[in-house]
C-alpha cells in the first residue's frame, strides 16, 4: 500500500504532493531521479489512478469541509459506517478517508486496515492556502509539527514514549531513535545523556514532554504551528531543571541574585553543604579551599558554569567548568628579602634606591590585556613587577576583528638620546590613544559582534534596535581613532622635534564632529537600556556577567567601557594643551596645536552641555575654598570629585613626615594638600569681608598619569594602614615614593587603593586596574607606623610644629614694645610674689618658647622633661636680661 501511494503521488492529475520526509534510506536517493523514474514507469505500466475523499460520519456534515474540498477540486463522498468500505472499493480511485476522531472505533478500524487518513485541518488548511494535500502513509490529523524531526530521551515507561510518538506523526513530525544533525528538537525528560549532551553543544532547542501535548490540544487551529518560538519558549526545558543549586563565596547581594535566577530557570537552591544539592557553584577568585570534602555525586563547579548555561539556555555541560583546588606554587622571591637586617643606613638606602629602579622599568603602562595575570596574592616581586611588558599588538583578535585591530605595532620606539619634555608629552599621547582603540575593539568583537551574530543557541539575545541603541556609532568612532593612532605611531617612530601633531587631529576634525556627538548625547539612553534589559533579560544578564569576566575587559562592565568616548576628548584636549606648553614659539607646530584644540572644543560645543553635573562642580568649588593656595586650573566642567583620604605623610615627600596630608581624588587627578598649621588673626577677602581661613594647605595638583604603581602595604605590627604611590613627574628623570598612613575609618584601605587604580587606568585608558596595584612588605620601602601612634611622637611633631609657626610669627628684631612691657610687668610681678595673670602667662609662655627653640637643634630628640627643664631657665634668663 505504501509502494503504491508512492508511485500514485507522482502523477500529474492526482491531487496529492508528496511533501513528507521520508526514511533515511529513501532520502539518500536523488529526489529528481526518484521522480523521473518513478513517473515514466508509472506511464508505461501502471494504469492512472484518481484521488478520491470519504467522508466519515460526522466529517459529512461539516459544511465549511465540503466546501474546501470543492475548491481543491477534489472528489469525495461520504461513509456513514465501517460496513460501507467494501463498496467503496474500486480499483480507479485510491481512498482517502477523513475523520473527525482519531480515537475512536471507527478510526482504529480503518487504521488496522491500513487505509490513508487525515483530519479536517488538512483539508482546510490547504484550502485556504491553495496547496495541494501534503501525503503520509500515516494518519495525519493536521499540519502543526510537518517539517520537524524530534528525538527523545529520559523516559522510561513505554507507554507514554508511545503515547507522545503518536501524537507526533498525527501532527506531521517524523521521529528519529538516533539524534543527528537533521533533529530540530529534542524532546527530554531529564538533563542528562548523551542525546542531551549533544543537542546542547549543537544548540538543538530540548523541549518538555507537554509542548507535544498543548500542540495536541491546539490541532483544530487554522495556521498553528508548534514550532513558532512564542509557542515553543513555554516548554522549553529550562537551564537548571532537576538542579538543586547552593552558593560559596559570594556576597550576600550577588547570591540573592543567583538564587532568584536559580528559581527563574527552573531549578532549586539549598544551602552550602545540603546534601540534597546537586552542583556547588564556586567563585573561584575568592575561595581557596572548600570547607567540606565534596561527595561524588556533587558537581562543584565555576561560576562561569552558571552564567554560561542562562546564556545559552540550555544546562551546560560540568566537566569542562569543574573547579579544582589550586596548586599553591612557591611564591616568587619577594623584594622584602632584599632587605638584609643590617642597621647600615647607606645600604638600606642602596637597596630602596634599587628597588625604585626596578619599579621604574615598567612605568610606561602598556595596553591590555597582560600575557601573565599578576597574582594579587604573590608578594611585590622583581618577576612579578616585570612582567607587564605588552604593546598594542598583543591584544587578542576575536572573530572578525578589523583591520585596523589585527594590525601589527610597532614593537618599540625609538628613544632620543634626550627626552624632551614635548616627546614625552607625544609618547603618551600615543599610548593613551593605543590603549582606547585596544578598548573600543574590544567593546565590538566581545559585545556588540556576538549580539548581532545570527543563529545564537536560543534566539536572539537582544532585538536589533536595543543592540543599536547600546553601542550607536562605536564602530565609526573606533574607526577614526584606529587610524589617528596609526598615524601618531608613525610620527613617534619617525620622531623629529618639528614633525607636526596637530595636523593629525586637525585632518580628523570633521570625522570626530560626525561620530562623537550621536554618541555621547545618547550615553544615558544607552546606560539606561542596558540596565533595562539585564533585569528582563536573563541570557542578557549571564551574557554580560560571562564577558565582563574576561581579562579583556578588566573586570569592568559595559557601561564603565561604553563611557571612555565621553571621556576620551576632553582627555585629548589637556593633552594638546600640555604639548603646546613644552612646544617652542618658533616651532611651527605650535599654531597647529592651538587650531587642533580649538577643533576639539568645536566637536565639544556639539555635545549637551545639559549633561554637566551641578553637584560636582559645587563639589570642586568646596575644595577650592578648604584649601589655600589651590591651583585655578582645577576648575574644569569635565572633572569631579570621587573621593577624600585622610592620611598621614609616612616619609620625606610630599611633605614633612607625620604631617596631616588630605587626599582628594578627582577622575583624572589627585589633589595632596596638608592640614595648615594655627594661625593668629582672621583672613579678609579684597573686598573686606571676613571668612574663616582655609583648614589646609596646597602642596601638588598631581595628574593621575603621573602614577605609575600603587603599592598595598602588607599590615604588621609596626605597619597599619599604610600605602605608597610610586609617581614619575615628567620633569624628574627618577621615580618619587610617596607614602601614607591611613586615618579614616569609614573607608577601608582595599576599597580607596581599587578606586585609586581604576581612576588611573581610565586616565590611561587602560582596561586593567589590577596591574597597578602590588603587595608590599613595609621592609622593602623602609615604612612603618609604629611612632605615629605614641604620645612622644605626638609631643614632638607639635613641638617641631609649633617651631616653626611662632619663628615666623615672631623676631627679636621687630618684636613690639606691647609685647616687651608686657613681658616686663610680668617679670616684676613675679619677683614682688604676685601671681600672674592668664593673659600674662600666655606671653609668658610664647616668648619663653621663642627663646628656648632657637637652642634645640631637633625637637625630636629632646625628651620632654628635660624639654621643659631648658624652658623655665631660658625664661628666667630673658626676664633678667629684660629687667
């Protein structure tokens, strides 16, 4: 029967196509050859034979088919009993019979009998289409699932595993024992096995049992298909189905995350140790070891593991996420043990002068991302600080990667046997414009290619308009940066002090004008799409949590890479500002300099001056007036303040040691300024109005690029809270240490050197912060803490303190008359035994200071009882001098 109805199908006349898929057998012959064959031999030996329609009980009275099967042209009569087929039964026709039930008798009668049948829909749908009626040698009831090749497994009663491939074939599927790379959709009932294994690596969609079900019930319906996504995506089977999930090291507000998650994707969470769970989810960086011996059955894996299986909507497979305990390996050879206990101070100093140098060979900061990840728990080490040597052209390319990406660097520069302060201005004006073009591909090929890519496993994770609104024009801007990089790398290849910068971006002005303020007009939308779509997205959310892991990006999210356009030109700007500066007049670069910034400031007038921030300008403004003598080009619209340090200057720089020295952090500079010693008298403004006097004192307006290590003191018993900043002004030839001990308690110190770094890698425009910061021993930089604590030490930097303040208030050359009389009233008061005032014990007491200091050569090595000694007979002197 199933021969024949082959054969008949190939006739012109017959109103049947053959539409099925058939076995593997017949599809490995050429469907043309099958065709001609099959129809010449039907021509010359087969006599023709006419497609005719019964009609089955119930199936006759419905008007709306009779009228469908008039349109198709097709001939038909009705059946109102099974005793009616042999009467029906003609060589000239082959029968096709519809019927309404495919459950009940009369259907399993003419089944047995291997008859054809079809339901209504398949006649209605075709009518409605213009088709002609599709063949199968099986019931087919309607068309919802024609076209899908389904595979299942996990089920174990064959009853039901029967049930669901019935109902499939009445649909129009066709069931494979094996899975293959022809199975659209694989039907579980667990998340394990190979079939399972395989559909996830291929991106087969793994559906539940009841999408096969709920297609059933929806059969009548004209047009339905089972395997349209919004239909599709309720059953399918989710990530962690038959998972009981737990978490270990992670903060309470991330594993309330994942757990939430967890729930969402269909799987459970017990705690840490339950022995109910099936995976311990691990984050890798912060757990060394686990606090239990893990069973068997457990699956301890990384939590990328996690991420990666919400993202791909599919449970991913353990093995190649398993996390393992690391292999402590020896710890590099520490710069501490440089340092040999010797009291020698000369070769104390050999040895910090020795590791300042060391330090310094790697402060020209190099682009990501690093060949070797310095490990942040590895000691300050000599291999450790010398391993970050990288140049643009180590980046790595993904997928497509552009041109302009791919293209090679120069390995070095060539280096003038002077370094002018102009070239060293050029030279960083290079790196800085490397190390964002190294950012903005990685921006393309991580995010933005892999979201518009076709095919994703799971369907599109962002709609076209919503990856449009996130990235806008960033290619265009990586575009024009790629190539004034390109350009700047031949000029510092090729360096002569007359070769011309400002050509550069005076060539590019009209393509930075066209690309930038599309861009940063829109960075709030972009930022708020991205927020938006990370809470209603899940595979978005895992997607970016998976590529912000990445070395590549530094461990920062989109949004923190997506804002370095908006902070790019006005970076440039000082940069030009800074290399007119050290450009002589007579050089002709220095107009074209001045035409570049002006060109600069054009596309700057382009962006939205709304977007300036009030509070951080009101901000700037405080510091100002806190502090006296503070530079005037702080006040800038593209700056703001981040944070205020207070510490104490632990060594010879910025300022004296045991000084009050406040830190304020600005994103892209570092204001140092002392706590102002008392002062007598109120100031007044030019104006004649008084205002309380400025509480500290401005001692160096530093640019953030000037830093080039920040080193974490290790605490000790004699070392808390201690850092220090290795910088490298750019008219010093050396490195300078500056080192703090830290008085604030609100904000730890881990906090305030990660936020110090990821300022200064965003004035570079490097991705990595964590290649800034290094562990220390307090031995290695002579630093300690343990006198800044000690009521003696407290003592004598008040007495050193109040030296030099009255020294400069007062001299014995112009001290008033006032202040003599005084004095001497209260000399002749004492010798007639009257007790003095308070007033005269004040000036009592100050010029008896006055006189005692100007014989102690180091208040820090006076003891303070002999201090005090020295200070009543200095004044019973100078009263009986006076007298």
């Amino acid at each position: 029967m199933a021969d024949s109805s082959v054969l008949t199908s190939t006739i012109e006349r017959t109103s049947l196509a053959d539409s099925s898929i058939f076995d593997s057998k017949v599809t490995e012959i050429s469907k043309e050859n099958v065709l001609i064959g099959s129809a010449s031999y039907v021509e010359e030996e087969m006599p023709q034979i006419e497609t005719r329609m019964i009609l089955v009980q119930e199936a006759g009275k419905q008007e709306e088919l009779i009228q469908a099967l008039k349109e198709i042209k097709v001939p038909f009569v009705k059946m109102e009993s099974v005793e009616e087929l042999e009467s029906l039964d003609s060589p000239e026709f082959e029968n096709v019979f519809i019927v309404m039930d495919f459950q009940d008798s009369v259907f399993n009668e003419l089944y047995k009998t291997d008859h054809r049948i079809i339901g209504p829909p398949v006649i209605l749908n075709c009518a409605q289409k213009g088709e002609p009626l599709p063949f199968s040698c099986r019931p087919l009831y309607c068309t919802s699932m024609m076209n899908l090749v389904l595979c299942f497994t996990g089920f174990r009663k064959k009853e039901e595993l029967v049930r669901l491939v019935t109902l499939v074939h009445h649909m129009g599927g066709v069931i494979r024992k094996d899975f293959n790379s022809k199975v659209t959709h694989l039907v579980a009932n667990c998340t394990q096995g190979e079939k399972f294994r395989i559909a996830v690596s291929l991106g087969t969609p793994i559906m539940k049992p009841e999408w096969i079900y709920k297609a059933w019930e929806r059969r009548n319906e004209q047009d339905f298909c089972a395997s349209v996504d919004d239909f599709r995506n309720e059953f399918k089977v989710p990530p962690f189905q038959d998972c009981i999930l737990s978490f270990l090291g992670f903060s309470d507000e991330e594993k309330t995350n994942m757990e939430e998650m967890t729930e969402m994707q269909g799987g459970n969470c017990l705690p840490v140790g339950d022995e109910r769970c099936t995976h311990l989810i691990v984050e890798e960086n912060i757990v060394k070891e686990l606090p239990f011996e893990p069973s068997k059955k457990l699956y301890v894996v990384k939590q990328e593991w996690f991420w990666g299986s919400i993202q791909m909507d599919a449970r991913a497979g353990e093995t190649m996420y398993l996390y393992e305990k690391a292999n402590t390996p020896e710890l590099k050879k520490s710069v501490s043990l440089l340092s040999l206990n010797t009291p020698n101070s000369n070769r104390k100093r050999r040895r910090l002068k020795e590791t300042l140098a060391q330090l310094s060979r790697e402060t020209d900061m190099s682009p990501f991302p690093p060949r070797k990840r310095p490990s942040a728990e590895h000691s300050l080490s000599i291999g450790s600080l010398l391993d970050i040597s990288n140049t643009p052209e180590s980046s790595i390319n993904y997928g497509e990667t552009p041109k302009s990406c791919t293209k090679s660097s120069k390995n070095s520069t060539p280096v003038p046997s002077k370094q002018s302060a102009r070239w060293q201005v050029a030279k960083e004006l290079y790196q800085t414009e490397s190390n964002y073009v190294n950012i903005l591909a990685t921006i393309i090929q991580l995010f933005q290619v892999p979201l518009e890519e076709e095919g994703q496993r799971g369907g599109p994770i962002l709609a076209p308009e919503e990856i449009k609104t996130i990235f806008g024009s960033i290619p265009d801007i990586f575009d024009v940066h790629t190539k004034i990089k390109d350009d700047l790398e031949d000029l510092i290849v090729n360096w002569d002090e007359s070769k011309s910068i400002g050509d550069i971006f005076l060539k590019y002005s009209k393509d930075l004008v066209k690309t930038y303020p599309p861009f940063v007009n829109f960075f709030e939308m972009s930022k708020e799409t991205i927020i938006k779509c990370e809470k209603q997205k899940p595979r978005f959310h895992a997607f970016l949590k998976i590529n912000q892991a990445k070395p590549e990006c530094g461990r920062q999210s989109l949004v923190e890479l997506l804002i370095r356009p908006v902070q790019r030109l006005p970076s440039v700007a000082l940069l030009l500002n800074d290399l007119k500066k050290h450009t002589a007049e007579e050089n002709p670069d220095k107009s074209t300099l001045e035409k570049a910034i002006g060109s600069l400031k054009e596309v700057m007038t382009h962006i939205n001056e709304d977007k300036r921030k009030t509070e951080a300008q009101k901000q700037i403004f405080d510091v100002v007036y806190e502090v006296d003598g503070c530079p005037a080009n702080l006040l800038s619209s593209h700056r703001s303040l981040v944070q205020r340090v207070e510490t104490i200057s632990l060594g010879e720089h910025p300022c004296d040691r045991g000084e009050q020295v406040t830190l304020f952090l600005f994103n892209d500079c570092l204001e140092i300024a002392r706590k102002r010693h008392k002062v007598i008298g109120t100031f007044r403004s030019p104006h004649g109005h008084t205002r309380p006097p400025a509480s500290l004192k401005h001692i160096h307006l530093m640019p953030l690029s000037q830093i080039k290590k920040v080193l974490d003191i290790r605490e000790t018993e004699d070392c808390h809270n201690a850092f220090a900043l290795l910088v490298r002004p750019p008219t010093e030839r050396a490195n300078v240490l500056l080192s703090f001990q830290m008085t604030s308690e609100e904000l730890p110190k881990e906090n305030w050197l990660k936020m110090l770094c990821r300022h200064v890698a965003n004035t570079i425009c490097k991705a990595d912060a964590e290649n800034l910061i290094y562990s220390a021993d307090p031995e290695s930089f002579e630093v300690n803490t343990k006198d800044m604590d000690s009521t003696l030490s407290r003592a004598s930097r008040a007495i050193k303190k109040t030296s030099k303040k009255v020294t400069r208030a007062f001299s014995f050359s112009k001290t008033p008359k006032r202040a003599l009389r005084r004095a001497l009233m209260t000399s002749q008061s004492s010798v007639e035994g009257r007790s003095p005032s308070s007033n005269d014990k004040h000036v009592m007491s100050r010029l008896s200071s006055t006189s005692s200091l100007a014989g102690i050569p180091s208040p820090s090595l006076v003891s303070l009882p002999s201090f005090f000694e020295r200070r009543s007979h200095t004044l019973s002197r100078s009263t009986t001098h006076l007298i």
